[in-house]
C-alpha cells in the first residue's frame, strides 16, 4: 500500500439515501427487496416481492438505486451482501438493509468487495448486539473505516477481484456438480440392489420381520442438565453420518431406569431412523450405546429376526431415495409406521446379505473420500476468495500472481 491510499470512514464515501412511505400510495405496485431476497452464495438480490402499497410492511422504507450496495445488518455474519443492479433501480428494500450509494471517489463494486472482506467482518461480529437476534445499527456501519486507493487502482482491483471471483464461483458450482454426482452414484448402486437385483429374493413385509415403533414420551420437564443422553433427529443424523454428537439434552438416571424396565431402550442390532422432517436417517445401534431417544420423530426397528441390519439399514435407505424420487422434488414431511410395516422388501440368504453388506460399504467409503475431497477443494476456493480480498487492500493485488494461485487451488 502506497501514500496515495487514504483511510475514510463510510459515512465520508457515501451519500444519503430517500426513504419513502409505500402506504401513502396505496394503489401502487412496488418491488420489495426483503432481507431474504439476497442470496448468500450468489451475492446478489434473487427472488423479489410485489406489494401493494397499501400492504407494505413497515419495514418497506428504503429507495435503492442501480449501483447501491444493500448490507443486511440483522445477522450481519451471514454476509446478506449485493449490488442493485439496473432491473432493481427504484425498489424498495427493507430498513434491516444499510444502504451505500457511493460518492464519486468509490467505485461502488469496490464498496462490495470491501464489505465481504474480513477486516470489516472481525469488526461488525464485535459489534453485534442481541443474543437470539444480533444486529448491528447504521450508525456502526458508517463509523468503519475503508482502504481506499485512487479510482484507477479502484478500477484496477475490480477488474482483477470480478474476473478471480466468476472463476472460483465456476469452480465451486464444478465441484459440487461432482459432489452431487458422487452421491448419485452410491444411491443408484443401493437402487441397484434392492431394485432389478432383488426379483429372486424372497420378499417379505417388514411387519413380518420384526417390529417397528416408536418410544415412551419424554415431556419438557423431565429434561435435565446432566443424566443419560435424549437424541433427537439432529443427533441421530449425526450418528447416521459418523459425526460427532453434540450432546444437548439428559433425563436422569432414575427415568431412564424406569424407562428401560418397562418398556426397553434399543439394544444392538436394533435400528433408529428419523421419520418427521428429516427423514431416512439411519443408525445401527451399536453394543455400548446408551440413550434415551425423541418419541414420533424417530421409529425403533426391533426384534427383527432373518436380516442383518446393516442389510436392513442399506434396504430402508433404498426405500427412502424411491419416495424422494417418486414425490419430484416436493419434501415428505412424514414418513408413518403403517407405511413402513407394509413396505415388502426381498431378501436373501445370511451370506449373500452380508457379501451385499461388504459392497454396499465398499462404495460408501468410496463415496465419502470422494465427497471429503470434493469439500475441501471447496473449502480451499472460498479461502482464496479472502486471501484475494486481502491482497486487494494492502496494494498486494496483481493479475498474474492471482492466476497463479487460482491454477494451483482448481487444478
């Protein structure tokens, strides 16, 4: 950085803004930018709102014109960052954006690209106020400070940063095509072989194999801060992805005593799957497992006889993918117990389940070194999104060393 870079405040690069009242046009249609409508992974205003004036939210009070940069101070970490373009000149967003319309010594992309940058960012999360809803007031944004070159250099960086930042963006959008084809792939495989490959198995209802329901209710005040573990779907996801559990919740060792003698708690072998929600989330119990889990959300698989459960595990996957794939995108909320104790799957002889089990598991892992690959290369493109950022203000910038370094992470 050279004696030609100044240090000026926000509210020194940036000029005011109208605000209006859409209610006193109440026949009038307007465009409302919510706080929702920036995306946070395009960086930009997506899907918008019209209102009618007379039923404009109170929040409906900020004009944006073509150029404005709109940051969201309510949750200020998620980053809810864009740039208006020409289509939005004239809407209105909410009053949980700030609004900068640059003066004539800031380039307005140099405005975006500052706010995404982590000095600002370090500087905003200290600021923040509100545990449950955190935000941060106009008068904090105005009062940060920017490193801000000649309009030339300005320029310069913006051409360098516009060019780097569509580059990763396609890399990314490449890569997790691949990660969403690595999944694709191990659920065509499950597909495979509990589809066309079963025809000669014998085929049974699963209420003909063992039974399936769900747990004693569990009220808010038994809930206590120490005892035996309560999983809810969020930690049976976690189990099912051999994650961590970030335990949360007890009951006490005497209710899960009471619990247990008189109506069990799952035992080895047995199976838990999240059904409400979340659903087809998959664990095997294992041998020192002990917990209490949510009645409803979760079903137990019990006292099924004739079926290895990693095979039952691998079946009741396949089953869920199918409902996904027959409800054409639309989520099932529910996946009920009379529904799953119809279900008929085939199923063969205890050897060629557990040949099956080995490949089913071969291709898992597979999947997963894969899918551990493909999100680090990810992780890897955003870090160079930040380190470009700060190379950009500290003078450090050049195109050449920015090719570089982009060849060597997406490569």
């Amino acid at each position: 950085m050279n004696e030609e870079w100044k240090s000026l405040s926000l509210q020194d690069l940036v000029d005011p803004i109208e605000t209006i009242d859409p209610r006193k046009e109440p026949d009038e249609t307007f465009t409302y930018i919510d706080v929702s409508s920036v995306s946070r992974s395009t960086l930009s205003v997506g899907e918008t709102t019209p209102i009618l004036g007379v039923s404009a939210p109170s929040r409906a009070r900020r004009l944006v014109r073509e150029g404005d940069v709109i940051f969201a101070t309510i949750r200020p970490t998620l980053k809810r960052i864009a740039q208006i373009p020409a289509n939005l000149n004239g809407a209105i967003c909410s009053t949980g954006f700030f609004v900068l319309r640059p003066k004539d010594i800031v380039v307005s992309r140099y405005l975006f690209y500052w706010l995404l940058g982590a000095k600002f960012s370090s500087a905003i999360e200290e600021l923040q106020r509100g545990a449950s809803y955190p935000a941060v007031s106009d008068g904090d944004v105005k009062r940060q400070f920017v490193s801000l070159p000649p309009l030339t250099e300005q320029k310069r960086i913006v051409a360098i940063l516009d060019e780097a930042f569509a580059g990763i963006d396609a890399a990314v959008a490449n890569t997790e095509k691949n990660l969403a084809n690595a999944r694709e792939l191990f659920e065509s495989y499950l597909s495979s072989v509990f589809g066309e490959n079963a025809g000669a198995w014998s085929r049974f209802r699963l209420s003909q194999l063992g039974q399936i329901t769900s747990s004693k209710r569990i009220f808010k005040k038994e809930y206590c801060s120490d005892g035996v573990p309560f999983f809810r779907t969020k930690e049976i996801k976690e189990l099912a992805n051999e994650n961590s559990i970030s335990q949360e919740l007890f009951i006490s060792e005497s209710r899960f005593h009471e619990i247990k003698e008189k109506h069990g708690i799952p035992l080895e072998g047995d199976i838990l799957m999240t059904a409400i929600g979340t659903i087809g989330e998959v664990y095997v119990v294992r041998k020192d497992d002990e917990f209490y889990f949510k009645d409803g959300n979760i079903l137990w698989f019990k006292n099924f006889k004739g079926i290895n459960p990693f095979f039952l595990k691998y079946a009741l996957r396949s089953f869920v993918e199918k409902l996904k794939r027959l409800s054409h995108g639309s989520a099932y909320n529910a996946l009920p117990i009379e529904k799953l104790k119809q279900y008929e799957i085939g199923v063969p002889d205890m050897d060629k389940q557990i040949e099956l089990i080995e490949d089913i598991e071969g291709m898992w892992s597979e999947s997963q070194r894969l899918k551990s690959n493909y999100l680090r290369k990810i992780d890897a493109l955003q870090e160079l999104k930040q380190c470009l950022l700060q190379k950009a203000f500290s003078g450090e910038l050049t195109a050449e060393n920015t090719t570089k370094e982009m060849d060597e992470v997406v490569a």
